[in-house]
C-alpha cells in the first residue's frame, strides 16, 4: 500500500529519461523487453507519468499489485530481510541457471542473502537474461504460472536477436488446467524436446508403434481430355 507499479510500452532509454524527471520518487523496476518496461514509486508521480503516457498515446498500464517491488520503498524492509534469510542454504545446483538480477548465467552457491535482496530491490533484467538465452541457443519456453504474463516480451526479445523461438504455458485463466498442461506438453514433444514418460507413466513402458501394411493399390479415373490437360499436353482453350 506505500506504492505503485505501471507497465509502460516504451524503450528503456525513453524511460530512464521518464523517471529522471521524478527523482527519489519513481525507478525502473524491470526491464522486460525492447518496448516493455516497469516502474515503480509513489502513487502521485505514476499517475502523472500514466497521464503523460496516455496523452502522447503511449501504452501504460497500473499494475495490480499491493507492493512496490524493485524501488527504494522497499529499502525500509532490508534488515528484517538480511535477519530472516540469513540461513537459507545453497548450492551449486545440476540445471543453468540465468539470474534475472545479474541478466546472465550464474552458479548456484552465489544465490546468498545478498543476492536475494538485490532479487527485491534492484531492477528486473529479464530482457537480458532472455538474451543470453537466446545466446546459448536456448530459444523454446514454458512459462509456469497462473497465467503466463511474459511470453510477448520472451518473443520480442528473441526478435530483435533476429530468433524464433516458442513461448508455451503451463496453465491458462479459465482454463482446465490438466488439459492445458498436456496440451503443452505435447507441443513440447512435437517441438522435439525430450520428454520424461517415466514421470508420467511411471508403471508404463514405452513401445513403438506397428507398423501399417500399406495398400498400394491405384484407383484413378479420368477422361482423356482432362488427362491431356492434367499433363499439360493440351491446353484449354478458355
């Protein structure tokens, strides 16, 4: 309740040029995209910047949320924050990692107390992170939660790589959800990535398909004329 957050449809330098205008009062919370950025600060100058936005005809959008992630209101909360996680264990972990605090690959036993503060109180660099994805070939994703909310900025930021890629959900808003989470998973399996049956059929075994003995028997029926004009042997005279 001590602040706001917007979606705003511009590019990173017109928005660090937007907030310098408020200083103390509005940051840049994440940068999600070419075009797709968030902020965060007091209420009054997100208004006056939502306002501004919307008269050049711009995209801006309050976000629903209660807390003001990423920016300085936050900074009141650091010491209870340090004191609580400062026993949260880590490790060097069996998957990459790409941290969208530093924007690149990062080893597991650096997500310390201190990294999990900068989680809270620095900007978002999901676009960079995304980018050095893209960088390692890494171009299909299954975003994982209630809705998905960062698959148009996942493609933007592969388009300006000049990449495709695939952007999946795991469960849609309003959606059955075990029906989408298949569905998903077999575009999954289409798109070549390898799937593990056993966690879904753990008392199964996998087997191939018989094989189809094929009828090869021709049944084609037509007029010598239209034949001729099939071929190419004569044309038509309209």
């Amino acid at each position: 309740g001590k602040g706001a957050m917007a979606g705003l449809g511009v590019t990173e330098r017109d928005a660090r040029a937007i907030v310098e205008r408020y200083p103390g009062r509005v940051e840049i919370a994440a940068v999600n995209g070419p075009r797709s950025i968030t902020i965060a600060g007091d209420h009054e100058a997100i208004r006056a910047i939502g306002s501004e936005l919307e008269a050049a005809g711009a995209f801006f959008r309050l976000l629903d949320v209660s807390v003001p992630f990423h920016c300085h209101l936050m900074d009141p909360i650091e010491p209870a924050f340090r004191r609580g996680s400062g026993g949260v264990g880590r490790g060097a972990g069996d998957r990459p990692f790409y941290s969208t605090v530093t924007g690149g690959r990062l080893a597991g036993d650096r997500l310390d107390a201190d990294y999990w503060w900068r989680n809270i109180r620095e900007p978002v660099s999901f676009a960079r992170a995304i980018s050095a994805l893209a960088d390692d070939g890494i171009t299909t994703f299954v975003e994982i939660g209630p809705h998905p909310v960062l698959g148009h900025s996942i493609l933007e930021c592969l388009g300006a790589r000049n990449a495709e890629g695939k952007v999946l959900a795991s469960i849609r808003r309003q959606e059955d959800e075990e029906a989408r989470f298949s569905t998903s998973l077999a575009a999954l399996h289409n798109l070549g990535i390898e799937i593990a049956w056993a966690e879904l059929y753990p008392s199964g075994t996998c087997v191939t398909l018989p094989s189809y003995p094929w009828k090869r028997d021709r049944y084609w029926t037509e007029p010598k004329p239209v034949e001729q004009i099939r071929l190419g042997q004569q044309d038509h005279p309209l």
